[in-house]
C-alpha cells in the first residue's frame, strides 16, 4: 500500500541539487545533455523510428552512474518485477509513471543497446524495459533528482538502475 496523497518519508528527508548529479558528457543545463546515441545514422538512413523513441542516459548521482531520460528524470525499477510484464497499474502508476516510448528506445553513450526493450502494458501503451525491467519515473520528484531510491511501496522496493542494470548501491 502506498502513501495516498503524500510522498513517501524517505523522499522527504533525501535532498539532491543539479550539481550533485552533473557528470561532464551526461548533464548540463536545465536537465541531461544527452550522450550521443549508440548509433548515428547516415544521411541516407531513415530515422523515424529512433527519433519517436524515448532517449535513455546516464548521469552520476549519489548513488553513482544510474539511467535517466533526456529530460533529466531519473529512472527505476521496481523489484515486484520479476519478468518484463508490469505489475504497476492504477494508484501505482500514478505515483510511478511507466517511461513510455513510441519508437525504439534510443541508448545513448553508456547506455547498452543489447539490454533496452519494450513491453505492452495493458493499455497498450508501450514501456520501455532495460536488462528485462520494466522502467518507472517517481512522480513527484524533480529533473535532476534520485529522491526516491530505496522506497518501499505498492508492495516492493523502488530502485535506481545503473547502466549494468542492476539496482544502484544502497
């Protein structure tokens, strides 16, 4: 059960600036500068799909190097999760929006290609999945920001993912 209405403790106490979480190449201004992508294409090459796809890049944090989009959110995984099917819908995903994409997830430097995917939730919307986890932003937290790695809520922990895709030390 979550914590209708509030936020949980944990990201109450946890604070973090902009600077705590800029690594030259991964963050600049407002939110992440990107990485370049894995892979460029040519100008012949068509880039529809990977220019609809949800950008996912790596900044350090307090709790090291972890995933973030290109707007500088963070990006988690929840533990409940055990396959690549999402098991947060509802009040869950009110809290912790899916990282949803419309083309291929687009890696950039640091980020392993082999290891982003994508599931369908059931509302047929498309998740993006890294190291066969499904991915979920904190709702209530800034750009810039890790406030919420460690939570315990809907029923399982809330973690930062790094770029080897295992959980960020706690």
């Amino acid at each position: 059960m979550g914590w209708p209405g509030a936020l949980p403790p944990i990201c109450l106490k946890s604070t973090s600036s902009p600077a705590d979480v800029r690594k030259l190449g991964h963050l600049s201004g407002p939110g992440p500068t990107p990485n370049t992508p894995a892979t460029q294409p040519t100008p012949s090459q068509s880039v529809t799909s990977a220019a609809d796809g949800t950008l996912v890049t790596t900044a350090d944090s307090q709790f090291g190097e972890v995933l973030f989009d290109d707007t500088g959110q963070a990006i988690y995984l929840f533990d409940k999760e055990q396959t690549t099917q999402p098991q947060c819908y509802d009040e869950c995903a009110e809290a912790w929006p899916p990282v949803l994409t419309e083309g291929a997830p687009v890696p950039a430097l640091g980020v392993r290609a082999d290891e982003l995917g994508t599931t369908t939730r059931t509302d047929g919307t498309t998740q993006v999945t890294y190291a066969g986890h499904p991915l979920y932003y904190y709702a209530h937290e800034g750009k810039n920001q890790v406030l919420c790695h460690d939570v315990r809520e809907f029923g399982g922990l809330w973690l930062a993912v790094t770029p080897s895709g295992e959980a960020a030390a706690l």
